[in-house]
C-alpha cells in the first residue's frame, strides 16, 4: 500500500494520526494506530511504515556531531578569540 493511499483513507484527521504515528515505537503500536482509524496493516508494511516515521536513530546530523565532539572549529576560534571562558 502506497503513502498516499493510507493518507487519502484517512481524510482530515491525516494530520493528527500522522502526530500520533511518529509517536509509536514498534510496529505493533502502529499497527494498533492503523485499526483505531480503521486501516489494516500487516506487519511488514507496519515496519516500512515506522522506518519511515522514524528514520535511522545511530546516524547523527553534522550539527549533532558537532555538539557530541565539542563544536565545531568555527566555534573554537570564536572560544579561542574571546576573553571570557565557554562553559559547556
């Protein structure tokens, strides 16, 4: 079943379910998500479904990378050039 399907199936209250769909954690809670509002999923196009909603957790964005490793070296310069500490 494609995206666009499940989200004409739902009518105006796409939205809302699509806030509580991002919500769910396994592809059992989707599922249940889907039946309330009366769609069946099974469960292999629940997981695609809830990879989708919920993309890749171990990858981190450039901007993530930069707060886990202390900053960026823009930000360095900018801590080195100053006379007032950084505290982070």
């Amino acid at each position: 079943m494609k995206v666009n399907e499940l989200l004409a199936q739902l009518g105006e209250r796409r939205w809302e379910v699509l806030e509580r769909a991002v919500q769910c954690q396994t592809a059992e809670e989707l599922t249940k998500l889907a039946e309330e509002n009366g769609i069946e999923l099974n469960e292999e196009v629940a997981l695609e479904l809830l990879g989708m909603l919920r993309p890749a957790v171990d990858e981190l964005t450039d901007g993530e990378l930069d707060v886990v490793t202390g900053g960026s070296e823009k930000q360095e310069e900018e801590r080195k050039g100053s006379s007032h500490p950084v505290l982070w």
